[in-house]
C-alpha cells in the first residue's frame, strides 16, 4: 500500500438543492448546475488525485447531498463511526456509506443514544496528535464525543458552534499539520474560541475573516504542505505560503449553493492515531439529568428553559415528556444535559433552578468558596432569585433569609446554629463563605408560571378598556382587603403620575391611608411640588394642557423653595407646600425614599445621591409589603422588583409593554402588569376605591 493519503469522494451525478436544511439553500431550490457541478468537481477530483489516493463512491439517485461525503461518517484506524444525520433527508445515505465501508474492511462502531452526528463534518483531527476537534452546537450533539474519546483513545477537546451558516465544523475550521490551525473566530461561542486561542499560539493560527470564511476558505483539504480549497484571498494564501503551505483553489461555486466546499466533498480514509499506552484524559463533557414540572408548553417555559442550556453552551435531550392534557394539568419532561465542561454545567443547572428544574442524581452537599477579597464574591457564586431557596449543607436543608435575586448565598456559623443569607456581592467580605455552583441548591419556583397577564387599556378593542376596569375592580378590592387588616401597600412612583395629572389621586390614595410607603426619584417629587406651588408639571398648565411662558423653569423654582425651606418636611410645616402627593406623605407620616439619579435637578434635600445609601432604605421600605404598585418608573421598579421576594403582589403600570412585560415577568401569577395611561389608571382606582369604602375618605 502507498502511503499516499487515502480519501473517498462521491461523484455529483445526481446532486442538486433539492431542499433547505441549512441557510445557504434557501432561496437555491433547482438553481445548481449539474454540469457545471460536475465540472468543479471534477477540478477538484483532478487535483486530489494528484496528492492521494482517490476512491470513489457509487452516488445514489434522490440523494443530492451524497456527494458531500465527508458527513458519511468519521473513519480512524479502522473503524468506522457512521453518521446519525440531524436531518431525515440525508437518513438514505447511510446505507450506501455503511456497505462501502464493510466491503472495505472497516468495522462500524454505532453510536448509541439518540443524538445527531454528522461525521468528518464535525469531528475533526488534529494532524499528528491524538487529539479530535467536536463541533457541536448546530448539527452534532455534544454526547457523542464521550463516546468517541472512549473508543478511539484520543483526547477531545469540544468546540460550539453558534452561526448556522457554519453549521459543521469543517466549514470554518482546519487543523493543520505541525500544531496550526485555519478558522473563523465569530463561527464559535466565547468558550470555544477561548479554547481555539489557548491552544494555537497566535503564530500558529490565522484567524480568517469574514470574506475568506464565507468562501469557504476554511472548508480545506489538507495533504502535506498543501491546502485545496474553493476560496483563499491573497492574503490568506500569503499567509499559508509563509507557514510553507501551498494553496490550490478549486472553484466550487454550484457546491456552495447548497453550503458545501472542498472538505465537505472529501472523507479522509487514513486518520490514524497512534495506540496510547495510558489512557488519554477524558473529555470534560459532563452530564445531568433534571425534571422539569408545571405549565411547561403554554406559559413558553420549557423553551426558556431549553434556551438556556443552549445559551450555556450546552446540549440536551428528552429522557421523557408527560405533557398535561388538561388546561391545568402540570406536564413533566426528564431532560438529560451535556456540557462541555463542569463549569457549563453548573452556570446552566444555577439557570435551570430558577424554572423550578430538579437535578435527579442523588443529593449534593453545596459547595462553599471563601471570598478573597472584601466586596468581590468567588468567580463561580450561585445568583440569587426571587423564590425561596434552601441550602444543603452536612445533610441539612437551610432556608435563605433576606430573600431577593442577584445576591450571593452567604452561610454564617452563629450562636443558633448555622444559617444562610442572600447579600449582595458588594457587601461581602473577606473569609465570608459564599455558596458556589448549583448543588445542594433547592429553589421553590412556582410550578404554574403567570401568563402574560398585561391588559392593554389604549389598544384598539373597546372590549379591553373595559377588561382594565374590571382589573382595576379587583386591585381596589384587593388594597382595601390589605387596609382592613393592616398590611402595607408601597408605592413606587415617576414624575409621569403629575405630568398625567394622577398626583391629585395618588394624593388621595394616600391620606385615605393606602399607602404605607413611597418610592421613587427626585422627579416625583420636584414636579408634585412644582404642581402645588406654580399648578404646572414640567411647565405645562396641567388644567389647561399648556405650557405656560417661563414654564421651564418651574421644576427648578420648586426645588429652590423647597431647599430655602430645608426640606419637604419642612416646606410642608411651614406652609409652603400645601398640596400633592409629598405633602400627604408628610402630613400621614407615610415614609419615602427619593433615590437620586445622575440627571437630577436640584437635587431636593431628601433626594438620596448616595445610592447604596438609597438601595438599602428601599430595601428597608419594601419588607412586609403586601402589595407595591409600580407606576409610570422603568427605573425605580426594576430597582424594586430585583429586591423583592416572590409573593408580594406586584402591579406594574405604564403606557409601555414592553415596561410592563419586563416587570411582570417573574414568573409568578402575583404580578400584573396593566398598559395604560397612569393618570387614567389612578383616577379609575381612586374612585373605584371610594366606591367600595366611601367612609374612608377622610383618613
Ligand atoms: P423612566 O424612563 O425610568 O420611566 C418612565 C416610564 O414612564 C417609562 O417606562 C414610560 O414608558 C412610562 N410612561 C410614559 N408616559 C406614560 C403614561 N402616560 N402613562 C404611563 N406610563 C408612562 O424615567 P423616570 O422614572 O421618569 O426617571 C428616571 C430617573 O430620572 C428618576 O430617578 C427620576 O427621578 C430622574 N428624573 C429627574 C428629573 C429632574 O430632576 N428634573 C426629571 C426627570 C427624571
């Protein structure tokens, strides 16, 4: 036998776009020429023939993708691992790659578990090293390169694909002999790339860009020091000439209507690796087995939760789905992850728990790292949602305190025995033991998820504006219950309320005593007093709707009485503000907090312009609160909401959607959100409340 390298190739006779399974067919249905395919190919063939050992494949009619043999399957030594395809219309080929191989010697090694595969498409070897390339992400699943590693001995280092017009690895990546590497850094995921860099020194690579890779540049066969390929730009080629390569260029323009080039059309028939004494590294990929339970299918939850697997870099298939058949039924799915690395996994089961997914293997204790440095948590600290979350720690269940998301777990050894609290990364401190990862991590996420429960007040149907009266019924039922039994409404409010003329309700809102705390910036309040003092809200006459001349300046002419006199409460006091919403404050004792911004006039004395300062009095305001109204504020609700644990009610109202939807998407059924006006909304609730409790008027 020569030592030629030995490839297989398949005659395009019969290939055409005969269908879409990758984007670059769309739009290429029955546009490829046969003979001027077979002329490229031919080319190419021509070539290939000249550096090695050429056999041919006996093409198969109604298999128009046979040509691109390369996703037959991945041969080494002898074996031969065939491809699974991804998708059924190149399921027919497999027979054809199968029978050739048995009658050429190979033995077949057959995947097992379900996932996709599409052979030299995606794994890849690294010339001269025990080492293959597994591109995942688009085509091929994650879990076949456990088994792979394990069969062939070599090592495996996964790389995640992210851009479907490079859906197989070899079409934007080509090892090269001597430890190099051609490829396109945007074709793989942050992770992926970092492994690329870490491994080829920057002179040892090139990283093509998007010109060359769109040509398919790195969709190169390699034989020796020469590299065939569709396309190389003169840079490109100069570069491989310095490295001492060759470039052959085969245009193969009919090939990429159907997103395929010079590797694509060629399986390598001598990869060999070399028998390892010891057994090589295993690949990191980790599995996990997780059930997911609830409304799964019409709340768009188990998507979400698919998405982030995918988003983490890492794989998934269905051990199982239950789906619920009636309305509501919960539906359950056993889902089986494949991360490339133990990292991965724990970023995607932290992710995971927040959709209420519990991971099957048997408990875990939580892993505890110490903080380093005062105000900076372990690189690899679980983040905090809003639901109830428990700590596994020496065979025990810890309930969290200060629940709120986007905080570390801290675990504390007191005089009572161990406990766990939510903090913020900023508030930890060295020695301080924070919780690491997901295991020993229980989250009691709510296994019915709210629907999108926004009401559009302002859309087009009559038939909504009276489905928001009939939602704000409810909310005025709601807050006298609360009021009748004492509990605590907060309000979170923006300058909009007195541009819409609702500070007048919100006002009486307060002194009937339905509100027990007020949140918001300086606006609010600059332009409620503004209102009381000069009757305008940003300038504008607000019984008139007008601006009036010298308006402008109101707001600041508001600031500076108030600040002559001290402060609100002093302003108040001495008769200076008479009216609106921070003189019912003042005058029925109700707590606020005037968080400042980096765009405040004035500011007013209250106006907190230390804002860790400001964020721990709301977070003092909010505990307790039985219902927080969020009105016409994206800033200062979102700041609420990430400091509020799931249970309390939250209704968000303002003109935006998309506000509303970002606020109410917590995933519980206790948040409403209502797009409408909010002076139109506070006028309504005003006197739907006084409807329902006419005697409370008065305090
Ligand atoms: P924001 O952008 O956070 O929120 C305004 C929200 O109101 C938006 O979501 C918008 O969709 C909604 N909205 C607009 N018209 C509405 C209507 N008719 N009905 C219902 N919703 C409506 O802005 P913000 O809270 O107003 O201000 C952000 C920060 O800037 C705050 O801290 C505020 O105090 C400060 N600010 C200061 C001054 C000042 O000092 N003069 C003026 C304005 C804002």
């Amino acid at each position: 036998m020569s030592d030629k390298p030995r490839l297989l190739m398949c005659p395009p006779t019969h290939f055409g776009v005969d269908y879409v399974i990758n984007p670059w067919m769309r739009g290429n249905v029955g546009r490829a020429d046969r003979r001027e395919a077979k002329t490229q190919w031919d080319r190419l063939h021509g070539v290939l023939r000249d550096l090695a050992e050429v056999e041919l494949l006996e093409p198969a009619e109604a298999l128009p993708d046979m040509p691109f043999v390369a996703n037959a399957g991945l041969v080494c030594n002898d074996a031969f691992i065939p491809s699974r395809f991804r998708f059924p219309q190149r399921e027919g080929e497999l027979p054809h790659a199968l029978r050739w191989f048995e009658a050429h010697g190979f033995r077949a090694l057959e995947l097992s578990g379900s996932a996709s595969f599409e052979g030299e498409g995606d794994g890849l070897f690294q010339p001269d090293a025990a080492l293959l390339w597994g591109g995942y992400g688009v085509r091929s699943g994650l879990q076949v390169y456990r088994e792979i590693a394990e069969w062939l001995n070599v090592e495996v280092k996964p790389l995640r694909l992210i851009d479907e017009r490079f859906y197989h690895l070899d079409t934007c990546f080509a090892p090269l002999p001597g430890g190099r590497a051609l490829y396109y850094p945007d074709a793989f995921d942050r992770e992926s790339l970092e492994a690329l860099r870490g491994h080829f020194p920057e002179d040892q690579r090139i990283e093509v860009g998007p010109e060359d890779a769109l040509g398919f540049a790195c969709n190169a066969v390699v034989l020796g020091d020469v590299v065939v390929t569709s396309h190389a730009g003169p840079e490109l080629r100069e570069r491989l000439g310095a490295w001492g390569f060759r470039t052959e260029v085969c245009p193969l323009g009919e090939f990429l209507l159907s997103g395929g080039g010079a590797k694509c059309l060629v399986l390598r028939l001598d990869n060999t690796v070399a028998p390892v004494k010891a057994a090589v590294s295993r690949p990191p990929i980790t599995e996990r087995v997780v059930t997911l339970q609830g409304q799964l299918l019409d709340t768009g939850l188990l998507t979400t939760a698919l998405d982030a697997i995918t988003d983490l870099g890492g794989t998934f298939d269905f051990e199982e789905f239950r789906p619920g058949l009636r309305q509501n039924e919960a539906s359950t799915a056993r889902i089986r992850i494949v991360a490339p690395g133990g990292e991965q996994m724990e970023a995607i089961l932290a992710s995971l728990l927040r959709y209420g997914a519990k991971p099957e293997e048997a408990l875990r204790e939580a892993s505890l790292c110490e903080v380093e440095q005062d105000g900076v948590a372990p690189r690899t600290f679980y983040s905090t949602t809003i639901y109830p979350t428990d700590v596994y720690l020496e065979g025990q269940w810890i309930r969290a305190t200060k629940q709120r998301m986007d905080a570390v777990l801290v675990v504390k050894e007191g005089e009572h025995g161990r406990h766990v609290e939510c903090r913020l990364t900023r508030d930890v401190r060295r020695g301080d033991r924070v919780v690491c990862g997901a295991d020993g991590v229980r989250v009691h996420a709510p296994r019915t998820r709210g629907r999108d429960e926004s009401f559009a007040f302002m859309g087009a149907g009559v038939s909504s504006e009276r489905r928001v009266e009939v939602v704000i019924d409810e909310i005025a039922w709601e807050m006298q219950r609360i009021r009748e039994q004492d509990g605590k409404i907060v309000v979170v409010a923006g300058p909009v309320v007195v541009h819409t003329g609702g500070a007048l309700f919100l006002a009486q809102l307060i002194e009937m005593g339905y509100v027990q705390a007020l949140l918001g910036g300086n606006a609010i309040a600059a332009h409620d007093i503004e209102y009381s003092l000069l009757g305008t809200s940003l300038g504008v006459d607000l019984t008139r709707g007008k601006g009036v001349p010298g308006g402008h300046s109101h707001h600041l002419r508001a600031i500076n009485e108030v600040r002559r006199a001290g402060g609100i409460r002093e302003a108040v006091e001495q008769g200076v503000v008479t009216s609106g919403v921070m003189y019912a404050c003042v005058k029925r004792d109700v707590p606020f907090c005037l968080a400042g911004s980096i765009r405040d006039d004035g500011p007013l004395p209250e106006t907190l312009m230390d804002l860790y300062e400001a964020q721990r009095r709301y977070q003092e305001l909010i505990v307790g609160a039985d219902m927080i109204l969020m009105l016409s504020t994206m800033l200062h609700s979102i700041a609420t909401g990430n400091m509020t644990p799931a249970g309390v009610r939250l209704i968000c109202v303002d003109i935006n959607p998309a506000v509303v939807t970002k606020l109410t998407d917590r995933g519980s059924l206790e948040s409403l959100g209502i797009v409408t006006d909010v002076g139109l909304f506070l006028n309504l609730l005003t006197r739907r409340i006084k409807e329902v409790q006419p005697e409370r008027r008065d305090g």
